[in-house]
C-alpha cells in the first residue's frame, strides 16, 4: 500500500505464532565491539533520512495491473452522473462518476458484466485482460467497470473534509452501482429480463457479494474473490494467513521469521540493541522505545512486509521486471540462508530488498508524521491523490 498505516492496539499475545519465545541465541557479538561498529555506522549514514514522509507505498502493494500488449486498444473513461447522497430523497446533488465499457463480445440477449472498483483507480487495463474478459466472450456479455466514489478520478466532492467524507460508505457506493445499472438498462435499450452479473476482488468482492444482495432485483449473480465480508478491529486471522502461507515453503522458513521478530523484541530493550536495529533495518530516524506509536507503527511495517508479498503472491508482478517478482519464495530463500547472518539480519534483508524495490531510502516509520500526511483535506495531496484519507476513514 502506498502505505498508509492504521496502528492496531492489540496484545502481542495475538502475535504469537510470529514470535519463537525459545530463542536463546547470544546476540550480533560482543558489545564493545558492536557498539565500535555502530558508532561507525551512524557516522556513515549522517545524512540517509532525507527522504520525505509523505513518500508512500502503492496501495496494492505491488499487485500491477494486466500485462496488456501495445496492440490492445483500452476503452476510454466515460462518465456518468451520480446521485450524491441516495439516502435523502431531496438531496439532488450529482456528481460525474467514472466508468468504462466494453461492447464488443455483447450480443442481443447476452449478460451484462460489472466490475465494481474498490479502494483505487479503475484502470482500464482490467477491461481487456483477465478472467472475467474471457467469461464475456464465452457468454457474449457487455461489459462495466465502475469506479469507486472518492478513489481514482471519481470525486463527489471538492475536498476530503469529515463533511465530505459522511457521502463515503459502502451503502452509497452500493447505491451508486444500482443506480447505475439503471441507468445503462435505459441508455443501451436492455430488455428487463437481461442478468447483470457483479465481479469483485477483497474490498470490491465484498461489494460483489452485498450488491447482488441488497438488490437481488438488479443483480442476477455476483462473483467474488477474496472478499473479507465480516469485519472485526482484531483481525488476527489474516496473519494467521500469513503463517500457514509461508509454510508451504517450509516450516523452517515461518521458524526463522518467528525468531526473527522475538529478536527485534530483544534488541528494542536495549540502546545497543536499538542501534542495530536503526542499522540494519535502515530505519529513518532512531527509533525511540518508549514511543509506543513509533514502535507500533515499525513493528507493523515489519510484518507487512510479508503480509504484502503472502496478499500478491506471483499476482501480475513477473512482466514488470525481475524486481518486482517478489514471491512467498524470495523472501523464504532469504529467511533460510544462514550465510546472510542470524534470523533478524535476514529480517532486515527482507526489509531491505521491499526498500529497494519501492526506491526508498530508509523505512519511514514515525507515526505522528503518518498521522500529519491524513489529516490533508485536499484532494492533491499525498494521502487524497492515492486514497490514503479516504481509506483510512472507510476502515475505522
């Protein structure tokens, strides 16, 4: 993600499986000698944490977009009024919404596809490539893809004030497609009895799901991949998820990063130990223990890392380059070669290689600055332009 970052409050007790408690390992080396080390390192790095706080990680991790071909010819961005606020009858308010149309597979009688964006831009890509495009050609559908309001080109209103952001919900936007539907029913002359059928993937998946049914009267089927449509503030699950999915390489890779993670526990304690950890992680700024929202924010950071790559694993990634072909077995190749060092310095690698891939200097962790970034109300800042702001606000 861009990365914008949501501190979770929850015991450490739910990271458990992450952390190996048995560790016993006598740390880098002797103190005096790390503490030589360190003091040599920090002089080398005086002028690293130049980099600025509003530098943010794509939102989809690095999840791209379909490898479409020079050949392929995208449809253009059209655009379709919407109601802004479709629980107050009086409020007739509109606003241009984005969307995009595919009507070469279309023959008379034939589905209708809609593929309902979520948390980003509605890139046109996805209109001619992937499943979905091969499913309308085998059943000669038309095909929809409509952007989420406040994300991507599609804005209702002039900035991303608490005011503005009430009109953002899953309710309206579920609205907005139905509305929507209606509209395309008129526009392109289909018959009552034509099925529209819902796509989605995690957020947008859910409102597959919800869609077909809140307006089963619209929606004849949904289709949805991954979609978390039970939400909790303790989402414990998903790392859980995690774990089982670095298993598949080996438990000897889930042994190491548990190791890993009770051993920045270990160095956190000490002022030796927090000067490794600004080392080897290439933290931004030294990191303060007793900033629970700092260390929060790191520790988090850290296990994104692999939540990131577990979520987009060999997903649209291998046309980009070799550096974003980052899978579940780059990083446990990384996590079981002993000759890089002790489990947290194979940590740290990992962390490195995501660095490098992003082209970030250092790991930006600090918390009050993350928290500067959203307050933003505008929709060209850093945090509007990517959906930082309005996701943020969507999830608490």
């Amino acid at each position: 993600r861009h990365q914008s970052r949501c501190i979770c409050y929850i015991q450490l007790e739910r990271f458990s499986h992450l952390i190996d408690t048995s560790y016993k390992e006598p740390m880098f080396m002797a103190s005096a000698q790390l503490v030589s080390f360190v003091a040599l390192i920090l002089l080398c790095l005086g002028g690293v944490h130049a980099l600025s706080r509003l530098q943010r990680r794509d939102k989809y991790g690095k999840l791209g977009v379909p490898p479409v071909s020079s050949g392929d010819s995208l449809p253009p961005d059209q655009w379709f009024t919407q109601l802004l606020d479709h629980s107050e009858p009086t409020n007739n308010q509109t606003w241009q919404q984005k969307y995009q149309v595919v009507t070469d597979y279309y023959t008379e009688g034939g589905p209708v596809f809609i593929m309902l964006g979520g948390e980003g831009e509605a890139s046109a890509e996805w209109m001619v490539l992937g499943n979905w495009v091969n499913y309308a050609k085998q059943y000669n559908a038309l095909m929809f893809q409509l952007e989420h309001r406040f994300y991507g080109k599609s804005l209702p209103t002039s900035d991303l004030s608490l005011q503005s952001l009430r009109y953002l919900t899953s309710e309206q936007a579920l609205a907005d497609a139905a509305y929507f539907i209606l509209g395309m029913n008129a526009q392109y002359n289909l018959s009552s009895d034509t099925k529209w059928i819902a796509f989605g993937g995690s957020y947008s998946g859910n409102l597959a799901a919800w869609v077909r049914s809140k307006y089963p009267q619209l929606i004849h089927g949904a289709m949805s991949a991954s979609g978390p449509v039970f939400s909790k503030v303790d989402f414990f699950e998903y790392m859980e998820v995690v774990r089982n999915s670095l298993a598949t390489y080996g438990q000897s890779c889930v042994k190491a990063v548990k190791t890993a993670n009770k051993m920045v526990l270990q160095l956190l304690k000490s002022s030796v130990g927090q000067k490794v950890l600004n080392y080897y992680f290439r933290l931004c700024d030294p990191i303060d223990p007793s900033n629970q929202n700092d260390v929060y924010n790191l520790l988090e950071s850290m296990a994104d890392n692999l939540a990131g790559i577990v979520q987009y694993n060999k997903d649209n990634r291998a046309f980009r380059s070799s550096t974003w072909n980052i899978t579940i077995d780059t990083v446990c190749d990384i996590m079981t070669n002993t000759s890089l060092g002790n489990p947290v310095v194979r940590y740290a690698a990992v962390n490195s290689l995501m660095l490098d891939v992003y082209e970030e200097t250092c790991l930006d962790y600090n918390y009050d600055a993350m928290i500067e970034e959203l307050r933003n109300t505008s929709w060209s800042s850093q945090g509007g332009s990517y959906g930082e702001r309005q996701w943020m606000y969507q999830t608490c």
